[in-house]
C-alpha cells in the first residue's frame, strides 16, 4: 500500500530519487556506455577508412536506404540517384537515433509469454486477462495510464494519435556481440520479433512487399515467414510509411548490415575482458523453431499459434 510521507521525508526521498537519477545519467554518459570507440567513430577522426562494402553499406544507409530518416548520423538524407547530400555534418559523434517514436509494423511476437499468462498466479494476479486479444500500444499504452502513469491528463486525449509508437533505439552496438560468441543469439524491435539485422533490414525492405492479413505461425502456403511473408502489424494505425517498400536488392540488405558492424564500440580502444563471457554461445537457430517447410512458418513446439 502506498505511504504517506511527512514533508520531511518526502523532502528526502525527493533527493535520494534526484541523485539516483544523476548517477544513472553519469554512467550512460561514461566510457562504460558510450564509448564512441567504433570504426565509425575512427573513420569520422580520419583514422580509418571503411571498406568498400562498409562504405557502400553507409550510402545506403543515408541514402536509398533511409536508415538515417531516424537513426541521425548527422548528416541529410539522399534517397534517389540523382540527389547528393550537400549537408555538413555537425560537432560531436552521432548517436544514430532521433530520441522520437514510430510504429514501423511490426507483427506480434506469440512466442512472448505474455499472451498466455491469463490465469491467477498463486497471488491470484492475473497478468494478461485478455490473452492474444491484448495489443501492445506503446506510446498509447501510457498516455491511457496502462503501462506506467501519465503525468498529465491533457494527454490522454493525443493516445489515438501515437498508438503503436516505440521508441526509436540507437543503431550504434546493434551488431555487438561477445567476440568468443559470433553467432550469439540476438534479437531486435521491441518484442523481439527479429532475431538478425539481416531480418530486420529485410523487414524494413519489404513489410509491405510480402504483407499478407494473418498472424505469425500462419503464413500461407509457398511463403516462408520473415522471407516471403510478413504477418500483419500488431497496430495497424499509424505506421510509418517511410519503410516496407525500399527497393533494396538482397545485395544491398548485406551491404547495410555490413555498415551496422562498423557502429559496434571496442575498435580503437577494445573492452577489458571482452572476451571472457561466460554464457552459452547459441547460434542462431537454438532459440527458434526448426527450419519449416516451404508451405508453412515456423512456430514453436507446444505453443498454440494465435487464432487467424
């Protein structure tokens, strides 16, 4: 139950909770987190030089690709051949995100346990009464109050207008992974639907090339899902439109993910101990289901997919 607090001890708690602010703000600001020690970071001091493949990767990326529409590296956007970025890149190292939000369409994950935690738990709570009838709305679920409180109840009323909006996360590290550990099982999106960059890059390429109107697990026939066959958007409203019919080649997919491995930290200066993870090293198929057959998606054992 909540406790009432004298001005006192409120006065107190007001700055304990301030100052644990301030330490997590010095320690996102610290070496340990924002290193800035990439390839990337080196080539912008003149002290490396992509590859070919990185450098068409970064083109792409500011350019046909339109990465950096969201993810900043500073400079503009060139989206067709004929256009040249003639923009001059700012002071200090990018941070590859805009810091706003977007409902880039993605599908429910029905592996989440979430769905199917509809029954008491010995506490008799409840956490998810509506099962798969439940829709993760991001932005929208807190300015209804449903996921954390809203401050300010002006607010509710804008709710509709930014339902299914993520936050937009930074690119840089998003290829980062044990160095003992290649192919260390990742995944990506808020509900990590995606389990590689080259999915995710894909996805962004053509969610709306392979749309079909059905849940994960139930692609149809001749459609493979995250190659062939997208599932529907979890929110439909509010998508963002600038992605899901790029035009990319599967070349030019690779060349983007090869530009993502040069925002990974630990180049110029390498991380202590980087190489002493301990954890399992699973490739990327130990968390995901069997490779299915050609007529149907994969889904996991003894998890009952979502109804159509």
């Amino acid at each position: 139950m909540p406790v009432t607090l004298g001005r006192d001890d409120r006065t107190k708690a007001d700055n304990v909770f301030d100052h644990w602010g301030q330490a997590l703000e010095a320690f996102e600001a610290s070496a340990n987190v924002s290193a800035f020690s990439s390839k990337f970071d080196a080539f912008l001091a003149s002290s490396y030089t992509l590859t070919a493949d990185e450098q068409a990767g970064y083109n792409l990326f500011c350019g046909k690709g339109n990465c950096n529409s969201c993810h900043l590296d500073g400079r503009g956007t060139a989206l067709k051949s004929d256009e040249t970025d003639a923009s001059s890149a700012p002071g200090g190292a990018p941070l590859f995100t805009c810091f706003g939000s977007a409902n880039e369409g993605l599908p429910r994950n029905p592996i989440i346990p979430f769905y199917y935690e509809t029954k008491p738990d010995a506490f008799h709570y409840t956490p998810n009464p509506a099962g798969f009838g439940f829709k993760d709305l991001g932005m929208g679920l807190f300015l209804r109050s449903l996921s954390g409180n809203n401050p300010n109840t002006d607010w509710i009323q804008y709710a509709p207008s930014v339902d299914g909006q993520m936050q937009v996360s930074s690119a840089r590290n998003a290829a980062m992974t044990p160095p003992n550990c290649p192919d260390f099982q990742k995944a990506f999106f808020h509900n990590g639907y995606v389990k590689s960059l080259k999915e995710l890059v894909h996805f962004y390429n053509t969610r709306d090339v392979f749309a079909y109107p059905v849940q994960s697990g139930h692609c149809p026939p001749g459609t493979i899902e995250k190659v062939t066959c997208w599932p529907e958007p979890e929110v439909k409203n509010n998508i963002d439109m600038t992605s899901g019919n790029l035009g990319l080649t599967d070349h030019e997919e690779d060349l983007i993910v090869i530009f993502l491995g040069t925002l990974t930290d630990g180049f110029t200066t390498p991380y202590p101990d980087a190489d002493k993870y301990t954890g399992s090293c699973l490739p990327p198929t130990a968390l995901s289901p069997p490779p299915p057959p050609v007529s149907a998606a994969p889904f996991p054992p003894g998890l009952t997919p979502p109804p159509l």
